[in-house]
C-alpha cells in the first residue's frame, strides 16, 4: 500500500521554528511498513508546501501531531478525507484526546505503534480485523470503539534504524544558525521520575527501556557524522548509569565519538565519573530540566530534586567541559512575579551557556492537564496555544498577563544584547549566536502577539477559585477587547542594560 505520513508544522512563530528536526514516530513506523514491503513517507513540519497530490494519491494518510500542531493536524485530515482517503491519526495529543481526533480522522492509533502498525495497515488493506488492533479507535455508527492499549515493546532493539531518506525533501537540516546537521537517534525511551506537566511518563511510561550499545552504534553507523551533531532523543539518558557507561565506553571503544548532546536530570551528577565519560564520548551541551529555584514549585511539578542538587549539577557538567542548556517552566501555584525573576538570576549567576524560560502548560496525558481542567482554570480551547509560549490558563499568584511578561522577561534578561556581547567577548562564538537568535525571537514574539498579550490583559487577575466561566473565553475575543501593548511588557529592558553595562565592564 501506499502510506504517507505528515508531521505538520507548528502554529506561528517558535523558537524552534527553524529547526528541520522530526519527531522519530512517523519516520520509524515508515521504515516498519517500507521494510514490510509498502510505500511509505514523510512530509516533515510543512518546511516545504505539502505535497497534496502524493497525499491524495495514497491508499492511507497518517498524520502525527503534539498538542499545539493538533489543529493543522485536523485541518490537513478533513481536507485529505474531502477526497476519499481514509485517515489514521497518533502521537501525544490524539492518544489522550481520541474522540476529538475521531472527528477528523478515519482512526485514531493510541499509545506507542510500532508494534501495531503493520496489523493496522493489513486491517486496511483487508477491510477487516480492525478489532484486534492494539490501540486502535474508530467509530462505528454512532459508537466509538477504542480497543485496549498492547503491551509497549520491551526490546527497543527490535525496531529499525529509522531511514531518513523516506523524509520528502531530505532530512534533517541545518537549524539556521548552526550549520551543523542535527541527526536525531533515540537510544530509550520512558523516565523512572514523573513530572506533574511532562507527559512522556503517561505516554512512554515510567520503566526505562534502553537499546543495546550494539544497537545504537548500528544506528550511529548509518549516518554520515562527517560535521555532524547529533541529538540523542531520550528523555533522561543517564537514568541507568550502568547502561550509559555500557554505551559511552563502547561508542569510545569503537572511535564513533561525533559531537552530541542529549537531555538529562540533574541527578546525573551524582554518578561517579559519568560526566567525564560523557565528555569523551563526544558529548558538548546537556539540557538540563531545572524548572524553577522556587522548592515549593519543585515540590508541585514533582520533580524530585532540590536547588543543591541543581548548584551541583551545573558545576559538575561544566567542570566535565560540557555546556548546559537550562529548561525552566514558570507559573506553579507557588510561583509569582520574585520567583520567577529569581530564577532568571539563578540561571545567569550560574553561568548557564543557554536557557530556555516555558510557561506551565496543561498537556493532555498530564496530572497537571488533570487538574487545571478540573477547577475550570483553563483559558482557551485553542490547542495552537499550547506550545509553552502562551499562557493558557489562569494562574494561582499572579495574573495571566503577569505570568507571559515575567516569562518574557526573563527571556529577555538571559537573551540580552549585553549578554550576547559577554558571551562573544569570551570568544563564546555559537553561545553569542544562538544568544543573539534567541533574544531576537522573543522581541519577534511580542512583535507579533499584541492582540493576544492584549486579551490576556482583558482577562484580569489570578485564579482566585469563582471565574469558572473564564473557561470559555478565546483570544479572539481578547483582540477585539483591547488593542494596546500592555505597559508591563518593558520590564527587563533596564535589565538588558545592566547586562550591557556588565559585558563592557568585563
Ligand atoms: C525531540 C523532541 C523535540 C525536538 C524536535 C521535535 C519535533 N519535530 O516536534 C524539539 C527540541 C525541536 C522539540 C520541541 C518541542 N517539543 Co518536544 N519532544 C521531543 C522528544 C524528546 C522526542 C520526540 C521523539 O522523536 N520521540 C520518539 C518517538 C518514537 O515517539 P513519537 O514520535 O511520539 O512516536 C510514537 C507514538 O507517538 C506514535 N506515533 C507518532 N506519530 C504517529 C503517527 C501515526 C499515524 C500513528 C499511527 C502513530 C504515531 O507511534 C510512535 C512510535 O511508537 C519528545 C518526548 C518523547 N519521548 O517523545 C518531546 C515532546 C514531543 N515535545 C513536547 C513539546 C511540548 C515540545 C514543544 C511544544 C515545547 C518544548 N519542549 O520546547 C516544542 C514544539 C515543537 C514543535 N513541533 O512545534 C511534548 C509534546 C506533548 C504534547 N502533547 O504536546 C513531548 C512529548 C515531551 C513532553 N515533555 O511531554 N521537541
Ligand atoms: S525528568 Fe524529564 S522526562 Fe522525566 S518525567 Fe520529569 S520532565 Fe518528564
């Protein structure tokens, strides 16, 4: 059969806008299906004008999408579907939203699908059997039928190398201001802790699964690492210290050392000797999730960590010569303007190389998602917003609009002019880039979102426990209320001056 799958394009400006990188789902269950035999492809993030004729021409369109791509997910379905294609959507979003994404789509396939893709597609192509497909849900008249989720699968050294090339136009690009490629390789998925907002836990779950270090050299092998990066996908990579090292010395032992970087918890400090290895094995930046200085919000988001351990964290990563990319997730119920600005301190008084300030934001799938719409604290039923840049529900100690100009703010202090010019002075030449890319995307940003910044001054205060009814609000009724830029949305510029102040004096 002939089976296309699309990853579509994030709404609006992000800062990953520019960055060709896949989600590896739909480029793996391609390679599944390729090696079975069927037709398969990949049209990536739209970076190119969808191809609507291979689309149309398909026995079978599967459409990928994340929460915040899940309405150009459902538009591009409905308009595949107007032509008689049948239509299976999957990822994070429909697997906990399945009857919403059955509006659109001919099937929803819930969970992990590696191991359900090739019975799902043999069900099409039949025209029956649909009822033994692990995951699998679809309407039957007036009846949705969601059959049970299967096992996820145990050995992730079953599954393929994922083939870049079945990706339309190429794969993987350059991010536009590195001119490295990226090559995207998982070595495991799952993540023994379980943050309240993360929904790799409900998704992936929490037993850590790995692939053999055989396994990833294969993967490793099969790309051309001549100035390559590559990015190890994996949610925690050093939550099995024994696997890690397993991996690294056999990555060293074989001379496969290209540059990388990967994502890790700070607990990865704790592992004797592990940080040195990583270094040798090629490693030049870990994202760090260090979410907030705040330890009551620590304590919210469960994330298992206290500030010490963040402090330690840092020294030790940078005492190893790899770089550290901060992640921070402003707007607990603990959290108010001073913890905010607070950590935006912490971050640059700890030397981080890059930071990455997100708002909370309800994800299905998520405890945090839970519980938001349960008090009716959420602010839009636009998914388009819920990309970590919007505010998107109603805060506990300070007001919508508060919550998105600190978050910018502190965008804006750690992307200043002036720490631009720290970073190029100490001939930190990629930092300076990608801190002077960044701090252009967040003026870019609030460039572009006036009307919203605007409804979200039209909203009001914090969460006091009776607006309820806010829940129906949407932005477009916020543009229409006000059309002014909100006064607070200066608030760091005399912090960028400071910061310049500081980079001509040092
Ligand atoms: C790499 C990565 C990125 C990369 C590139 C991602 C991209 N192209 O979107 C970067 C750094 C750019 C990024 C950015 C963001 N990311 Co991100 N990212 C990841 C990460 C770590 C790995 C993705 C991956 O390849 N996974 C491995 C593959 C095997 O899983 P998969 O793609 O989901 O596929 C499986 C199933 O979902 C299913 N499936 C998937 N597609 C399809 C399609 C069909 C038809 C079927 C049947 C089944 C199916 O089967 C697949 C195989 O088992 C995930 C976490 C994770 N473990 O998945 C987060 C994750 C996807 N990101 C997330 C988020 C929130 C974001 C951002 C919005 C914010 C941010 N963190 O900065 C941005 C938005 C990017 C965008 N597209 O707009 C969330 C999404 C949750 C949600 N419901 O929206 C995740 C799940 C992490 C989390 N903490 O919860 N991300
Ligand atoms: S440590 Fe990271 S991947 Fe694991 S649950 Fe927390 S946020 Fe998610």
């Amino acid at each position: 059969m002939k089976i296309a799958f699309v990853e579509p394009k994030a709404p609006g400006i992000h800062i990953f806008s520019r960055i060709r990188l896949p989600r590896l789902g739909p480029v793996l269950l391609a390679t599944i299906l390729s090696r079975a035999g069927h037709e398969a492809s990949v049209a990536l993030k739209e970076s190119h004008p969808l191809d609507w004729h291979r689309l149309i021409g398909s026995d079978l369109v599967g459409i990928s999408t994340i929460t915040s791509t899940a309405p150009r997910a459902y538009d591009i379905a409905d308009r595949v579907r107007s032509f008689g294609v049948p239509v299976v959507i999957g990822g994070p979003h429909p697997t906990f939203l399945p009857d919403e994404a059955l509006e659109h789509s001919t099937w929803v396939l819930r969970g992990e699908a590696d191991s359900s893709i090739l019975a799902f597609v043999e069900a099409v192509r039949t025209g029956g059997g649909f009822e033994h497909v692990p995951g699998l849900s679809w309407r039957d008249g007036h009846r949705v039928v969601h059959n049970p989720l299967g096992l996820a699968i145990a050995d992730l050294d079953t599954l393929p190398t994922p083939d870049m090339s079945l990706i339309e136009q190429g794969g993987p690009g350059p991010s536009g201001f590195a001119t490295a490629r990226t090559i995207p390789i998982q070595t495991s998925r799952g993540c023994p802790y379980d943050c309240s907002f993360c929904s790799v836990t409900s998704m992936f779950g929490r037993k850590y699964r790995f692939r053999s270090a055989d396994k990833v050299l294969e993967d490793l092998r099969a790309q051309d690492l001549d100035d390559a990066h590559v990015f190890f996908y994996d949610d925690n990579f050093t939550a099995n210290p024994k696997r890690t090292r397993e991996l690294l010395e056999a990555m060293i032992d074989a001379g496969v050392t290209p540059r990388w970087s990967t994502q890790v918890h700070t607990d990865c400090a704790r592992h004797e000797g592990l940080l040195p290895l990583m270094r040798r094995a090629g490693c030049d930046m870990v994202y760090v999730g260090f979410e907030s200085v705040n330890p009551r919000t620590l304590r919210l988001y469960d994330k298992a960590q206290t500030v010490e351990a963040m402090e330690r964290a840092v020294s030790a990563i940078h005492a190893a010569g790899i770089s550290v990319h901060g992640m921070f997730v402003f707007g607990s119920d603990a959290d108010d303007a001073e913890t905010i600005r607070e950590t935006a301190s912490w971050a640059k008084a700890h030397d981080l190389d890059t930071a990455q300030f997100l708002i909370l934001t309800p994800l299905p799938g998520t405890r945090v998602f839970e519980d938001l719409q349960r008090a009716g604290r959420l602010l839009s039923p636009d998914w388009a917003l819920y990309d970590t840049h919007h505010v998107v529900f109603r805060p506990m100690g300070m007001s919508p609009l508060a919550l998105q100009t600190e978050t910018l703010g502190a965008q804006g202090t750690f992307y200043s002019i002036g720490q631009v010019l720290r970073s190029a002075l100490r001939g930190q030449k990629f930092n300076a880039m990608i801190r002077a890319y960044a701090g252009h995307h967040n003026r870019a940003w609030i460039r572009t979102h006036k009307p919203f910044l605007a409804h979200l001054r039209a909203l009001g205060g914090a969460w006091r426990g009776t607006e309820a009814a806010e829940a129906a609000v949407t932005p477009a009724d916020g543009a229409r209320a006000a059309e002014a830029v909100p006064s607070t949305l200066p608030a760091r510029s005399a912090d960028a001056k400071r910061a310049a102040a500081e980079a001509s004096a040092a």
